[in-house]
C-alpha cells in the first residue's frame, strides 16, 4: 500500500500539464519510486487512461534493453504512437541511461508528453545538462521521512514520543517499515545493504574510484565525527594514521562524489559579522541518522548530534537553506532561510545547568537582528522562553 507523501505531492501538482520536465532527485530508497506511482494514481482517479501513461523503472530488468538515448527515443516512440490523446511519460533512475537529456528534450520539444523523471545523483542535474535542457525542469528534491511522516508511515500519530526513539535509532528511511521495527538485526542488516548499494553503485562503479578502501575510511570517519567542522586537510592527517596516502584535492573530490549521491550533505559555514561564506571548517553529515546507523551503529552518547541531524533534516524538508553561523567565534548550529523568512536554531539533548543554558542561549544573544531565535531540546517542561529566546520541546517542533 502506497502512503501519501502529501508535501511533494502538493511541490509537483501545479506543474502536471505544465511543458516543463518535472525531475525527482534523491537519494536511492528515499520514496521516489514510490512518488511516482502516486502521480500515476492520481492521473488515472482524474480519468487518465493506463494505455496513456509510459512508465519505465531502470532497476527492472524489463527495461534493461533500453541503455542510451538512442534506445529511449525508439522505445516511447514505440509505445506512445498507438495510443490516443494526453500522454505521460515517467522514467525511474533516469541516470542510468547514456546521454538521456537528448531523447528527454527531444520529447519535450516536440510534445511527445508530460515527463517526469527521477534520478538518484545530482550530477544529473549539472549546470550542462541545465544549459542543455534551457531551464526548462522543475527539481523536487526527496528526503528521508520527516518526523510526521514517519509516524504516518507507522500509523501511530498519538504515540509521538515512544516512536521517536525508534526514529533516533533508525532514521527515516521509508523501507523500513516493511520490517518488524523490533527485530534490531534485521534493520541495521537492511542499512548496512542500503549504505553498500550507494556505496559501490553510485560511488565505485559510476566514478570508477580506484581506491575504494579509503574511499570507505572516509565515510566512515564522516559517521563518526557526525556535527564536527570537517576540512580536507583533517581527513587527510586521519588517513596518514591509518598509512593511507591520499592528496586533498583528491579527497575533496570524494566528498563531492558522496554529496553527488545524496550520501552526505554539506553544511556551509556563515559569518554572521562578516557577511560571508568561510571557505573552510564545513559540516559534513549523513543524509539519514539510518544510514550511519548501517555503517558504524547506533550510541546513546552521540544523542545531541543524532538530534541536531534530525533537525538539520526537518528544515530542509520545510524548503529553507541551512548553513552554520558564526558570531564572535561562537556557533549558531543553524540559520536557515527561506526566501525572506529567517530563523536561527540552537539544539542541544538537555539544557541542564547554568553552563549549557547560557552556551546554548547565550549564543543567540550575540545575533542583533530582529529575525526569530530558538532553541530546541528534550526538555518537555523547560519555560517558553530565556531572555526573549524561544525554546520548545525538540517532539513538539517536528511535529
């Protein structure tokens, strides 16, 4: 059974009909499979025929057959010639075809239908292929299950508070609620395949690293120091400790292969005072507390950056623009935009003692705008408010 992901849903609909090329990115096992048979749903409630509606999934081996432009552009051809009025094209993992954007330009220009296409890389969106296709797409970008819709997907909307430790244990990957939530070793076996499948298919085999070992040292050193700044040069002096031998510029080029994949985002650095970008001293964490899960385990101890990922996530899947601040040397974990709306968030597990109080609020005290400033926790009954701080129970946020 299909569960409606009614926020993307809402992202894709005005544009259904519309001559643009409608593109869901993600990362593999993120639900945009799934997002697609929901538009097909709904397509055929509104009385679209299914002789009218094309759908070709790249990891059936159906459709194997169909491997370049050349091969797409005979097959819909084939397929969409026979049948009468509207048309809809859907194309699942669209990257796994050589040279796709000119058939898929060729049918836009030529009003062979209404396309929408996923892809589980970023590159395949790369500012040739957007010169290419003449800014004629609209992205929706998927992400792991928000908090909401995880506990849609485990139809306990009431019991919030119980089902989020099961969400800070295993993330928000959609599959794994086809499995027994309390069978532990069955999920973190499901993970770890999910984090190996990213791993060799969408890092090894598509950019044919020849060092896969430390390509795998650095993931890992990634999940291990989830919500520290992270630079070139200090993965470089890890991987001397463990007598691999590996250039910055070539590690960089591994960490935007992995951000390519949707495997790890990146979290820029923002001086607050400043006004700039810093160049250096970025975050760079997993996409979904599941997969670090998958790859090293799960640690109580590592609670408070489990919860600033978790929130990280919930912003991004609200649409704004993350980054990390800093004022006067201090961290803001984040400040995130969205068009000219702004909020700055400080996250911690528990805002016990005078110390962490005035860290945690302390902080956002040093921002002189005027924009919204609040600090998130586990704290179910701490006051509403510090000096003119909002704070609100971390649940009572995602929700």
């Amino acid at each position: 059974m299909l569960i409606n992901r009614e926020s993307y849903i809402n992202k894709i609909e005005p544009f259904i009909n519309k001559p643009v090329i409608k593109v869901i990115s993600g990362m593999r096992r993120t639900g945009k499979s799934s997002l697609l048979k929901l538009i097909i749903e709904k397509l055929k409630e509104e009385g679209i025929p299914e002789e009218n509606i094309l759908y070709i999934n790249k990891e059936s081996l159906e459709f194997d057959s169909i491997r370049t432009y050349l091969d797409l552009d005979n097959y819909v051809k084939s397929k969409i010639k026979k049948t009468k009025g509207k048309k809809y094209l859907f194309i699942d993992e669209i990257q796994e075809i050589e040279n796709w954007e000119k058939a898929v330009l060729s049918f836009l220009t030529n009003n062979v239908a209404d396309i929408f296409i996923t892809g589980s890389n970023s590159k395949l969106l790369s500012s040739d292929i957007s010169t290419l296709l003449r800014g004629r797409y609209y992205e929706v970008r998927i992400f792991p299950l928000s908090f909401r819709e995880f506990l849609s997907f485990r139809r306990k909307p009431d019991d919030a508070e119980s089902e989020f430790k099961n969400y800070l244990r295993y993330g928000g990957l959609p599959g794994l609620h086809e499995l027994p939530i309390d069978n532990e070793s069955l999920i973190s076996e499901y993970l770890y395949a999910l984090v190996n499948t990213v791993f060799y298919k969408d890092l090894i085999e598509r950019y044919k690293i020849r060092e896969p070992e430390a390509l795998a040292r650095i993931l890992r050193y990634l999940f291990d120091n989830l919500g520290n700044v992270t630079t070139g040069r200090s993965i470089s002096n890890f991987l001397s400790s463990q007598k691999i031998r590996l250039t910055v510029d070539t590690i960089m080029n591994y960490l935007l292969f992995m951000e390519s994949a949707f495997l790890i985002n990146r979290v820029k650095r923002f001086d607050l005072k400043g006004k700039r970008f810093l160049e250096i001293y970025e975050k760079l964490c997993p996409a979904d507390a599941g997969l670090r899960r998958g790859l090293i385990g799960y640690d109580d101890k590592d609670i408070s950056q489990l919860l600033e990922l978790i929130v990280y996530n919930e912003l991004r899947v609200r649409g704004y623009n993350v980054y990390t601040g800093t004022v006067d040397n201090l961290e803001i974990d984040f400040v995130a935009e969205r068009g000219k709306q702004k909020l700055y968030v400080q996250v911690c597990y528990l805002l016990g003692g005078e110390k962490v109080k005035a860290s945690e609020f302390g902080n956002l005290l040093k921002i002189k705008d005027n924009y919204p400033k609040l600090v998130l926790s586990m704290d179910k009954f701490y006051p509403e408010e510090y000096q003119g701080i909002e704070h609100k129970f971390l649940i009572d946020f995602l929700l």
